[in-house]
C-alpha cells in the first residue's frame, strides 16, 4: 500500500491529551479534507471526529464522517461522484502493538488520514459509475453512448435512424 503524506489537518496533536487523565476528550471538525485513495479516485471528507484517552500513551478516535468520492465512472471512464457515510473508531498508541489495527501515535500527533483512508477504501463500491443506467463506451467504435449514438451500424449501412 503506498504511502501518504497526510494533509496538515488530518494530523491531530494529541500531546495535551496525553498528559491529561484518562476520559479526556477533544473534538476535531473536518471540513472538506482531501484524501486520495487510488490513483484516480479521491476524496473530500467533512465529519467531526472526538479523540479521546484511553489509557497511559493510548488515544481512541470515534466519530462519523462524509466522504465525497470522484472517481472515473466503471462504464465510460466519465468522472462519477459518490457520497458515503462512515463511522471511525481507530486505536492509536505511543508503541502500537504488533497488531497492525492499532496505529502509532507519532512525534504527539495521531494520523487521522490513514484511518479515514482505510475505512473509506474499504467500504468503496468495486464499481462506481456516473450514472445508474450509464450505457458505457461502445467497443466498436469507441463513442461514450449517454453523449452520442453509436456509428457501428451506420458504417455497416444498416442505419434505421
Ligand atoms: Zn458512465
Ligand atoms: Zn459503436
């Protein structure tokens, strides 16, 4: 999986928590973030995320957010645009175990990017595509048919226009 440099405000300082008592709580508001998930779908996220500590060196993030997805339409290559919904929950610890569900707690900030990214990677649609009924790119000759009719047939003289 490639790595991500994550966008400033998805990097959240969490040193304060820390060195508070367990309980402690602080929110983060995320307005329209940029994550990109693939080479050629990215997202925006907006959500308000609550980081709380759990214990000595340990953060829990919870909280719902929207991912606005584009990407290239499955059919015709169009660029399509999808909302989700999702709710994170993400350990975070100063010495992550070496379960790899738990994600470092690095130079005092928890990385909220890496979190989002999987939940919304996970949850995306294997196709996404412009348009329900979207008749795609025709193989024969090449047009994008919700724009244009196809001219296979008319090259085959058997035009019924
Ligand atoms: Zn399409
Ligand atoms: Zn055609």
């Amino acid at each position: 999986m490639d790595e991500i440099s994550p966008s400033a405000n998805l990097l959240i300082p969490v040193g304060e928590l820390l060195a508070g008592e367990s309980g402690k709580s602080k929110v983060c508001y995320l307005q329209q973030e940029s994550i990109v998930l693939t080479e050629d779908t990215k997202a925006e996220v907006s959500g308000k995320i609550t980081l709380t500590k759990t214990a000595k060196d340990a953060v829990i993030a919870r909280g719902q957010f929207r991912a606005e997805i584009t990407a290239p339409c499955a059919r015709c290559l169009d660029e399509a645009h999808l909302s989700l919904n999702l709710n994170l929950e993400q350990e975070y610890e100063v010495s992550p175990p070496a379960d790899e569900e738990v994600l470092p707690i690095f130079e005092g900030k928890v990385n909220l990017e890496k979190a989002i990214y999987r939940e919304t990677l996970v949850n995306l649609p294997v196709k996404i595509l412009c348009q329900e009924n979207c008749r795609g790119i025709c193989a024969g000759c090449g047009v994008n048919l919700n724009r244009e009719k196809c001219r296979c047939k008319k090259s085959a003289g058997e035009n019924r226009e």
